[in-house]
C-alpha cells in the first residue's frame, strides 16, 4: 500500500459554498479512514486548500477516489496534486471526526534524512508531531501539532536533521 498526500486547491467560493456539502464529506472520508484508505484529512484555515492523506493499492485507486471524493465533485476543490510517500511514520493515535486540531503541515527537505526520520519518530513519541514521511525527491512533510507554523518549524529544527531555512510551514486544521 502507498501512502499519497494530495494537496487540493479550493474554489474561491469554497468558505461560502462547503457547508450544504460537509455532512456528507465528513461520512466519506470518516468511511475511508474506517477502511484505512484515509489516514487523516483537513482543510487550511484560510479556505485556500485541503488536505487528505490517502493509503491505496496504487495510482489508480487513488484517481478514482479523489474523482469520487464529494467536494471535488460539487466543484469545490478545483485542483488536486497528489504525491507518494516512499517512507511514511503512521500516526500513533486517531483524533476523533470532525476534531479541528490546530495543526501545521511543514514540508522541507532533511540535511541528515537517517537522522530527520529518527528526530520525526521522537517528535511522534512526545506527542509533537502526528505523523509524515519522505517522498522519492527527498523532500518530506510532516504534520506538527502546533498551531504555530514558526513553532513547529522551530520544533523540527531542534529535534535533528532538519536546518530551519529548508523548512516552511503553513497552519492546517486536522479534521480526522
């Protein structure tokens, strides 16, 4: 199984549009996640993007659920960017449905990967980091549980393996 995150750009209109469609938005992805097809999924607090971390078999299964996937097809989501996971930290807990944890996603590539895996790993066990992992290109994301975009920065930095310039992050809202 592959884990993808695909970043999906929301319409202009998303805030003022979304809310007729989140029941069943919210029933979906919470059906994937019991599934294990989804292992967690939000929007950014600005409506400008979305968030959902997908498990699947391949590529394939992937395009048919983000066809399927019920913002995408009231026309709320106008663009979607997936990318695979070669190494991925599972998250050690899951937040109840429709949580809204202040998060921040933080992507940038390790100076030491070994060590930026083990600092990542330490980050999860301290409860600082729910979960991320390296794509193909050596970059890597993960989803820091600060609100705080310069904090979670901060926190990666410190743990190890990572040098503060390579790293940027933006708040996330983690709804599963």
């Amino acid at each position: 199984m592959t884990i993808y995150h695909v970043h999906f750009t929301c319409a202009p209109d998303y805030m003022a549009r979304r809310l007729p469609f989140r029941p069943a938005h919210l029933k979906q992805l919470a059906a994937l996640r019991e599934e294990t097809r989804v292992v967690a999924g939000g929007p950014e607090p600005d409506g400008s993007a979305a968030n959902i971390f997908y498990r699947v078999g391949d590529h394939a299964e992937l395009l048919d659920l983000l066809e399927d996937n019920e913002f995408n097809r009231a026309g709320l989501f106008i663009a979607s960017h997936p990318r695979a996971f070669t190494d991925f930290l599972d998250p050690l807990d899951r937040p109840p449905v429709d949580a809204g944890l202040a998060a921040s996603i933080v992507e940038g590539t390790p100076s030491d990967r070994v060590r930026a895996r083990a600092s990542l790993a330490a980050l999860q066990r301290e409860g600082r980091a729910a979960f991320g992992g390296f794509f193909e290109d050596g970059s890597a994301l993960a989803v820091v549980r600060s609100p705080s975009p310069q904090e979670a920065v901060v926190w990666m930095a410190d743990a190890g393996g990572w040098v503060s310039p390579r790293l940027r992050a933006r708040p996330w809202s983690q709804t599963l």
